[in-house]
C-alpha cells in the first residue's frame, strides 16, 4: 500500500498510532475541502449535510463553522445537530417517515421545515406543527445510481400538486418540493427529469394560487470507490442547465442540496484486520476473513453496491478472493462476486484498509450482533 492511496494524515495517523480494529479513521481537513468543492459547483445552492452519512460529532461542529445547513431524521440527529451548535432554523426534518410525538418535539426545538409525501404525514403535521413549512417528496427514478432507493418514498406529481393546496388550506406553509435520484448517482442527467416534473408541479400549483419557494435536489452526488466518477462541477453544470431551461429567470425558486456520501465518504478509511484464511480446495475459492463486515460497518457492500478500493500493507503476486465478515451469519460476505484479489502471501493479523469509507459506514454498523461491538471512529485534523 502507498501512502498516497489516501489522505496522508491518515497513512500517519494509522502507523503512529496503529489503533485497534476494526476502526474508522476521519480527516477533517478532507470534510472541509469536499463542502467547498461543493459548495463552489453548485453555488446557486444550498447544501443541506445529509447527517445520516456520517454523524460523527466532530464532522457535524465542523461543518457548523463552516455555515452548513442539515437534513435530519429523528430526535437524535436534531440534538445532534443543536448541541453542535446548529440553529434550529438551518435543520429541515427530511425523513417522510415521522411520529406525531417527534414532529412535535422537533418544532418545540425550533425546527420549521418538514417532508412528507402522503397525506396522513401532512395531516400529522399540521396538528403537531401548526404553520411550518413543508415540502411534498415527487416519486422518482434512481437509474444509473450505484444504491437506488426504490418506491419507498415520494408520490406522484399529480398527487403533490394535491397535497399542497391542502397543505395550504392547513394553515401550513407550502413551502417546495423535493426528489431524490438515488444515491452514488454517476450520471449527471438524471437530475434533469425530475426538476422538469417539479416545474410542471410548480405551474399546476400556481394555478391554485399556490406559490412555491423552494425546490429540494436531493443528494445523490458520487464518492470516489473503485470506479471513476465524474467531477463534482460536472454535475453542477449538468444540473445548472436543467434549472435554465425548466425554471428560467426570476422563476427559479431556492435550490437546495443534501450531500452526504460527497462530502464525507473520501475522508474515511476503514481498517480491518485479517482473522482467518481459508485456501482454496478442490476447486473452491479463497476466503479472507476480516474483523469488519456487513454488521460491521460495510452494510453497503450488500449486493455489491458499493465497491470500495481496498489496500493492504503486503505486497507481491495476487490472487482472487471472496471476503467476508467475522459474524456466523452467513450473508456476512463483504465481496464474492466483484473482482477482487488480494495478495498470496496475506496472514492472519495483516491489515486491509477500505478508502473512501467516511460514510454510511459506522452510521451504518450493529451495536451488538454476535456481541461485536460498533465501529468505533477517530477523527483528526481540522483542529481536533
């Protein structure tokens, strides 16, 4: 492994301190440039931190000072969020999925803004959250994402464009709408659809006498793993012309993002350590076994979606392998059928680091199956 493969702080930090594993390991100088590359190609928007991807205490402080704001989706992540010195009035509680009990307590906190998509949540709302703002999810297509988020959540634009004069007769305020293109999205124009539809949704409602303000882009916005992605302005541009052509001029409302997987993903190694091999025989494959799988902090390798680069400290010819986790789960396989290959001479104790892992990973992690504790994270740089 080269210490270039990643953030040379970490590549320090890892041989100064060689830290027990499985671990998580976040530098906060890489969180900070990735909010500015953000921010700088996509400035007509403001970016809402998805919390979820990464809601470690250090990253959200920093990302206070920077001037984030963040989409939330419970209680904890909105006390998170305050007791790091966030304004109430920069969360929006984007989760469509909430108890009459929590929308309430996150109002009484001074959150204002909320999601839904059905008219149950919009009901729930008003009688919790008596005139907060609210934007309706539009159902969306996630083609060309690495991790699709299927029909769970969203509706459709005739539905909205209903829901919002109701949230209106409410006495809520309607304030936008919102989609979501998948996350690990690696095609820029798959942002286009979906701001058209809201464009349509927006004219429809303006015939009600509904104005809208504000229209939410979701995240989707790819991490570097074992594939190429586009940059970052790449997508910003893509998307920039979508809006001009579909919401020209004066007519464009407020544009807001919600990274999550682009700021905080490439600032993270997860290291493991090898436990146990087992070689081939009579045809079989060989399997490496490490301290950290599914359970452990690598949910998303869950059919393979997210393929991360991995290194080791061992060099020489490789080979093919399957690997695994350490639980006596058997879906706790990390790699089977991607081409991985890692080197001939690996040992039990030899260390294998998975880049690009600062999000969704100890988020991500069981808090005690098979009594494997949850992946424990150090953050340095950035001041900490």
């Amino acid at each position: 492994m080269t210490v270039a493969a990643f953030s040379p702080r970490i590549a320090r930090w890892l041989h100064d301190h060689d830290p027990s594993t499985p671990c998580l390991v976040l530098d906060l100088d890489v969180v900070t440039r990735r909010y500015h590359e953000q921010r700088a190609a996509l400035p007509y928007a403001t970016p809402y931190y998805a919390v979820k991807a990464s809601p470690e205490p250090a990253v959200i402080a920093l990302l206070v000072k920077l001037g984030a704001c963040f989409d939330v989706a419970s209680r904890a992540e909105i006390d998170l969020c305050l007791a790091n010195g966030a304004d109430p009035g920069s969360l929006s509680y984007g989760n469509t999925i909430k108890k009459s009990a929590d929308i309430a307590y996150a109002h009484q906190r001074g959150v204002s803004t909320f999601v839904f998509d059905n008219v149950r949540e919009l009901d729930k709302i008003a009688e919790a959250a008596p005139g907060a703002a609210v934007y309706c999810r539009l159902l969306s297509e996630s083609a060309g994402a690495r991790w699709r988020l299927g029909d769970n959540f969203g509706c459709s634009l005739e539905y909205a464009v209903e829901l919002m004069t109701r949230a209106a007769q409410l006495g809520l305020r309607p304030y936008g709408l919102s989609f979501h293109v998948g996350s690990q999205q690696l095609e820029p124009a798959r942002w286009e659809p979906n701001i058209a539809a809201a464009a349509e949704a927006f004219e429809k409602l303006r015939a009600n006498d509904v104005e809208l303000e504000m229209l939410n882009l979701g995240g989707g916005f790819p991490a570097r793993y074992a594939e190429p992605v586009l940059p970052i302005i790449q997508f910003g541009k893509a998307i920039e012309q979508a809006l001009d052509r579909w919401f020209p001029g004066a007519r464009r409302p407020r544009i807001v993002t919600e990274p999550g997987r682009s700021i905080s993903a490439e600032a993270g190694v997860l290291r493991t350590q090898v436990v146990s091999v087992r070689e081939p025989f009579e045809g079989a494959d060989r399997w490496v076994y490490l301290d950290a799988g599914r359970f452990g902090g690598l949910a998303e390798t869950e059919g393979e979606a997210i393929q991360y680069r991995v290194e080791t400290e061992r060099g020489g010819p490789t080979q093919p392998v399957i690997m695994a986790g350490p639980t006596c789960d058997s879906i706790d396989v990390i790699y089977r059928d991607a081409a991985y290959a890692l080197p001939q001479e690996l040992e039990i104790g030899d260390r294998v680091d998975f880049l690009s892992a600062g999000a969704y990973t100890a988020s991500y992690s069981s808090i005690g199956f098979n009594g494997f504790p949850p992946l424990p994270t150090h953050c340095i740089g950035g001041g900490s």
